[in-house]
C-alpha cells in the first residue's frame, strides 16, 4: 500500500482514476437495504412480481447503488492512503443519474476518477470524485456521480 500525504494527492493524483474490484449485489443485501431503508416496493423484494416486469427480475434500489461507493472504494487495490486522516465526510453530490438498474445476482464494480482536491482552511480539504457504478457484461453503467467529501489531516 502506497502512503502520500494529502499535498502530494492534491499535486499529483488530479486526473487520475482508480478502479475497484467486482462485488456481487446479492438478493440479500436488496432485502437488509429495503429493511434499513423502508423502501419494500416489489421491484426489489418480491423476485416473482419483479420478473413479470420489464426488468425481468428483482433490482437494487438506485440509492443502494449510490451508498455502495464506501464498499466499492475500498475495494481498489492500488488507491494510495492519505498520511495524517483524522476523518472523511461526506459533503454531497452536484449530480447523480441512474442509468441502468443493477439486477439482483451481478457484480459491479466502481470507477472513481480525482477531479479536484482543495485545501478550503488549514486542516480542511475538499475533493471532488466522479463515481462510476459498471455493471458487468454491461455497456451502460449503473449510475454515474459527482460527489463532494471533506478530508481532515
């Protein structure tokens, strides 16, 4: 594992993307996120309703997708580690879109590329990753995002 501190990642590594290995979305990881969620709609739990419809089987929720970007980032076997990280933040997203739905049974895989790392006061940076979700065997990616954390060093 490559260590840098956070100057050198904001130096060097804009423009730069990383990619993840494959993870299986599992019927059951759909069924404990539509427990921690609420959200039961058929097309996601209920594997016979869902196969009558245009998907042909149960999906994953779009904001399953979307909450996979912790697992799937650390999943990439060459990211370098941030010397000094006292914490990471979420701070948003400027943009997401589902484009494809992610069937119950594939493996995705995630594609983080650095757009941009600043320091916003001393202590306190801000990056900005376009997140990929590839579905395999797939042409169209899952989603796509633009998301904002915050780094503490």
């Amino acid at each position: 594992m490559t260590t840098i501190t956070i100057q050198e990642m904001a130096a060097n590594q804009v423009g730069q993307e990383r990619v993840s290995d494959w993870v299986e979305v599992s019927q059951e990881m759909i069924d404990k996120f539509a427990d921690a969620t609420g959200d039961h709609q058929f097309i996601h739990v209920n594997p016979q309703m869902a196969a009558m419809t245009p998907f042909g089987g149960t999906i994953a929720h779009g904001f399953l997708t979307l909450s996979l970007m912790p697992l799937l980032s650390s999943k990439v076997p060459d990211a370098p580690q941030i010397e000094g990280v006292k914490m990471g933040v979420n701070y948003g997203g400027n943009k997401v879109r589902f484009l494809q739905p992610v069937r119950s049974g594939k493996r995705v895989r995630g594609r983080f590329k650095l757009l941009e790392l600043v320091e916003k006061r001393p202590g306190q940076w801000q990056q900005t990753n376009e997140f990929t979700v590839e579905i395999e065997g797939e042409d169209k990616p899952a989603m796509i995002a633009e998301w904002i954390s915050q780094i503490f060093v």
